[in-house]
C-alpha cells in the first residue's frame, strides 16, 4: 500500500532511491529503507524508522551506499508494529534484520500490499527449516521465492510465478536475486507497479511521481505478470514462465495530478479506493469462508461473557458506532450505546469487566478516543480498538484490537478509513451473533457471501458518479440541507451530513425522519434541499411520508433507495439508486453516493466562490480605474 522504487543503470542507485522514494511522501508511512548491490557484491541493506532523513541521515544522503542497482521502500504497516526489522526491504537468509550492513541473502525484497495466507506460507517454510526475523507477511513472500529458487533449481522469474500461483493477496514485489547483479525482478497482483525506461537506465515504482522527474517512458506491468528489469531493458513473463510484450506509453501528467493518481482531489481518489479498502479489510478476517478474529485475541468465552457494548468516538467514526449499534443490537441482541468519546471521558457511567468498550479510530492517535480509552481501562471494563494504523498509541493500550486496511489516508474529510470500519464492525456483529447462538452457520455464510459482494456493488455505484455530479452542480446554490433517514438509514444520513457541512460549507443536518416535526420542521422552506435516505423496507413508508411532510413546506426531494424500488419516484425529486445487499450492510453503499454530493457540491462550490471573487476584483479594478479617469 506504500511506496516501492528500483533503480539499475551506470549511475550510484541509494541517492535516486531516495530521492524517488521522498517524491512519494504525501503518501504518509512509518519506515523506509534501501537495498543498493555493486556488481556481484552482497546487497547491503539500510532501515530506519519515521520519516524518510532518518534513513537519509543513516545513510549519508545515500553517499555511504556504493552500487548502481538498488531497490527502496516506504512502508505502511499491515502486518508487525512499524519498527526496523519489520522495515523493508526483507532477506531470504536469517540475519536479524536490525537493517545496516552487507547481508548474506540470495533474495532480497520489497512488497506492497499484503499476502492474506502468509500464516500457512510461514508454517511450511518453517518446516522446511526457515527461520524468521519479522512479523511481516513480506518476509513470508521473499522466503517462498528462495525456496522455490533453491527447492526447483529454476531461474527468478519462475521462483517468482511459482511463488504468485501460492500467495493469496494483493501485491507489488520487486526482488534482487544475488546471482544476477544489476537485475530487479518485479511482480504485481491488484497493486501498482511501473516501469520507466530511460537511456541505458531503468527505474521501478508504485506510483507515477516517483520517476516522473527521471523519465516519462513507461512500461505498465500487468496483473500477474513478472518484470525482469536491466540497465535500460525490460522483458515481460505471465504466469506459464512465457515472454509477453508491452507497450511502452508516454506519461502526460504534472506531478501535482500524478500525486493524485489521475483524480483531480485525493478525497475523490480515496473514493474510488473504497472496493479495495474494504476487499482488503474482508480479506484479513473472514479466511476460507469463515470468521478468524483470533489475531484479535477476542476468545469465545470473552465474547459469551459479554453483557453491554460501549461504542466510543469522534466524528466520522461516531457514525460508523451508530450504524454498528443497529446491526450488532439486531445480529446479537447486545445492548450497545454509543458514546461521543469528548463526552464519554467526562461522564461517570457504571461499567465493569463484563462492558466491553470498542474505540473507533482511523488513526488511533485521536486525543479524546485515547483518553476515553483510558477512562474505561481505569473503571475496568475490556476494551477493542478498531484502527488503521498498526502500532499506534489506541491500538497499543487496548486490550484487544481489530485493524482495517484501508491504506494511508490524506484526504481531511475520511471515506475509506470510514468504509473499512464499517466492514470490520459488520464481521465483528456477525461473529459475536455467531459465537452467541443468535444466528445460524447458515444465515452467516448468507451474510458473509454478501459482504464479499459489497466491493463490486460499490464499484458499480462509484461508475454512475456523473449523475451526482450533474445533480450537485443544479444544488451548489442551496443554503440547507437536511439528510433525514430512520434506524440504520438515520446513521448513514449523519455522515452524509458531515461530508456536506465539512467539504462544501454548506449548512446541513442530519435528523432521524421522525423526529422532524418536533420543531425543526419549521426551517424548511421553498428549496430547501432534503435527502432522505430509505434503505430500510419497513422503514421506507414512515420516512418517505416524512419526506412528504417537508415537500408540502417547498423542499425540493433526494431519495436514496435499493434498485428497483421505482415507486420513489411518484415522491421525490431526484432519486438514486443503490445495488441491494441484506439490509444489515445497506450503510456502506448507500454512503458512496453522499460522499460524492458533498465532494461535488464542493468542487462546484470553490468554482463559483472562485468565479464570485474574480467577478468583485474585476468590479474592483472597473471602479478603480473609473474613478482614476475622473479625478482631475
Ligand atoms: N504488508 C506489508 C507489511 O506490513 C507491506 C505493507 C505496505 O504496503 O507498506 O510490511
């Protein structure tokens, strides 16, 4: 999910290395390191924790590195706390990885993604005598290349499809092997990787900035394909060992637009990154078809002892607590609250050890989830941390934690990091439902199969953005908007809601539908926009008629409701639609097209602000002028 770079050619590699390694630091990672070979000498491999001087530092600017073929990585935890033996690059032998100094390793390597079967991988390479010095899943890969290298006695490219045809997993490799100098190796399955060629120089990366200011001729690998990268040259294999060729494409974008992969925002990019965030965030607990939270160290009997459930959380991740609250109260018939964690630390509620708290954080650094954390350790309840970022403060202190792969998230306003919590707490309801008795193995694996659907269903609403982008360019005048929905379909309005107000600075709110007529009622009027969110079927009618109610005050409508369910349409103005799933996992597609009203509004937004600003300065400029004329 972060950063990978290689570099053969006649120059010294560790300072491009690094330089192309600092072009990828928007990014954001925990540790970086180099791998740098001269000639048939032993790779010598460097790592550093934080950011990307320390390991400039370590390696004087990457002067103390000799050698023209190399390989670099940022890393982005997935598997091992971030520190510098889980640091990349990773070595085929058994050195302790402590990362400075000349290693004696046939393979050496750097990955991006993450290798979902690495626990079964690691127990036959131990059986065949491999000894291991990280927690990574990378390790796990750059042993099985070794082994298939030494066990078949075959060339790397074979090792390496040998190798793609046993990992289960996405991932970009790139690979020394010391018996050929001045050669990458590189491998790709559903994570990025090219190839840039310039001169009698060849340069690896994962992403486009990385060697935009060195060449613009790039080689694009294909899923499951090897690269066999020399000083100037490049061949292609697929699967069967075979050479394929690829064209060689011209790369036309700035550095600003390459940063964000082609998309115009990063919060648009980390949109469309939302399939794969919660592929990944699926893939890591539910293997071959069955829950495994064992790495969360939540045993069966600390599930059935369970008597209430405590959300705590800021923001977005509230809103993830309050749609969990819906599906675990229904799935496993816990009494859950949801606590804003700035409130929570403050408030005395009576818990005990048979409370479990679950604090909700993308980054697991939030300063009132911590501390709300620590409340609740201190009254002695059991705690769960749900985060994205592996070693953090919340997901150290926590008894037990659950992490999301949602990758590294720049944009302010979270999507990704959102969907992923929403996916890791729906497994967690179906689990603790499971483990309780509440529901059947059948109706699991119901669920299960259902939320394996859910990636491609939200790529296909992700495909008819264009609509939402019309819709929110007539809306950008609107003063108000109220997101109204009730049960589950109310916790999906409060984030839409909240990616409104804090991208578009447009006024919203989010109400549940029937509370409406208590008195905030009377603030709809001609115009208003009001979006109701009707995904629940027996709560479709209530809400609808809600919505009803405001039309009669001039609010102008927005549904949002499954396929098929055109009915909607003798109501409302506007209406979208969403594939159908069980109803229970409705929040994670129903979110998608909220995230682009308020991403588009916005977009159209800062154009008029920009538009209304130069109009006044030309108006400005008009009356200065005018009035310089008349003055004698
Ligand atoms: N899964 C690997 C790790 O945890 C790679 C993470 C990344 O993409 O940076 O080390």
């Amino acid at each position: 999910m972060c950063g990978i770079v290689g570099y053969t050619g006649h120059r010294q590699a560790a300072p491009i290395l690094l330089d192309s390694l600092s072009r990828l630091e928007y990014r954001g990672y925990d540790s970086a390191g180099l791998a740098v070979r001269n000639g048939t000498a032993l790779a010598e491999v460097v790592k550093a924790t934080g950011k990307l001087y320390h390991l400039a530092d370590k390696t004087d600017q990457g002067r103390a590195l000799t050698g023209n073929c190399g390989i670099g990585h940022t890393r982005w935890a997935t598997h091992g706390d971030p520190s510098v033996v889980n640091a990349h690059p990773h070595v085929s032998g058994n050195c302790s990885g402590s990362g400075s100094g000349a290693v004696e390793s046939d393979v050496v390597g750097v990955h991006n993604g993450i290798i979902e079967n690495y626990t079964e991988l690691k127990e036959k390479l131990l059986r065949h005598g491999y000894v291991f010095y990280s927690d990574t899943d990378t390790e796990v890969a750059v042993k099985l290349v070794d082994y298939y290298y030494k066990k078949y006695k075959i060339g790397p490219v074979d090792a390496i499809t040998r190798c793609m045809v046993r990992i289960r997993g996405s991932y970009a490799l790139a690979l020394m092997f010391k018996d050929y100098p001045d050669e990458i190796f590189a491998a790709r399955k559903d994570s990025p990787m090219i190839i840039g060629i310039q001169d009698q120089e060849s340069y690896l990366a994962s992403d486009v900035p990385a060697i935009l200011k060195y060449t613009r001729q790039v080689y694009y690998i294909d899923n499951l394909q090897v690269a066999r990268v020399s000083p100037g040259k490049v061949l292609f294999y697929d699967l069967n060992g075979d050479e394929v060729s690829m064209p060689l494409t011209e790369i036309t974008w700035d550095a600003e637009a390459a940063e964000k992969g082609g998309f115009e925002h990063f919060m648009l990019k980390e949109i469309h990154e939302q399939p794969q965030a919660v592929r990944d965030t699926l893939n890591s607990l539910v293997k071959d078809g069955r829950i495994d939270l064992s790495e969360t160290g939540l045993t069966d009997e600390i599930i059935q002892g369970i008597e209430q459930i405590d959300i705590v959380a800021c923001g977005s991740a509230w809103h993830v607590g309050m749609a969990a609250q819906y599906v675990i109260e229904d799935l496993a018939g816990i009494p859950v609250r949801v606590e804003l964690a700035s409130e929570f630390r403050y408030r005395n509620i009576p818990m005990d050890r048979k409370t479990m708290v679950i604090v909700i954080s993308q980054s697991g650094e939030t300063a009132d989830s911590l501390a709300a954390l620590r409340v609740a350790k201190e009254r002695g309840t059991m705690t769960l941390a749900i985060v994205n970022v592996i070693g953090s403060t919340i997901a150290r202190e926590a008894d037990h934690v659950l992490y999301t792969l949602a990758g590294p998230e720049i944009a302010v306003a979270t999507t990704k990091a959102y969907s992923a919590q929403l996916a890791a707490a729906d497994v967690l309801a179906i689990h603790l439902a499971r483990i309780r008795e509440k529901i059947t193995q059948e109706r699991e694996d119901e669920m299960l199969a259902e939320l394996a659907l859910l990636p491609d269903k939200m790529a296909r609403i992700l495909e008819e953005k264009e609509r939402l982008q019309w819709f929110s360019s007539k809306m950008a005048n609107t003063h108000d908007i109220f997101f109204i929905g009730r049960g589950l379909d109310y916790a999906i309005s409060l984030e839409g809601s909240l990616k409104m107000k804090e991208i578009s600075y447009i006024h919203s709110e989010a109400y549940a539908a029937g509370e409406l007529k208590h008195g905030t009622i009377s603030l709809i009027e001609t115009g208003t926009l009001v979006i109701g969110v009707l995904t629940q079927k027996e709560l479709y009618e209530k809400t609808v008629s809600n919505m009803m109610e405001c039309k009669s005050r001039g609010a102008y409508l927005m549904g949002i409701t499954t396929n098929g369910n055109f009915s909607v349409e003798d109501s409302v103005n506007f209406t979208v639609y969403i594939p159908k799933t069980d109803e229970h996992f409705m929040a994670s597609l129903a979110v998608i097209p909220l995230q682009l009203l308020g991403y588009y509004t916005s977009v159209k937004g800062a154009f008029r602000s920009s538009w209304a600003a130069a109009r006044s300065l030309l108006k400005t400029v008009h009356w200065t002028v005018f009035r310089a004329r008349r003055t004698p």
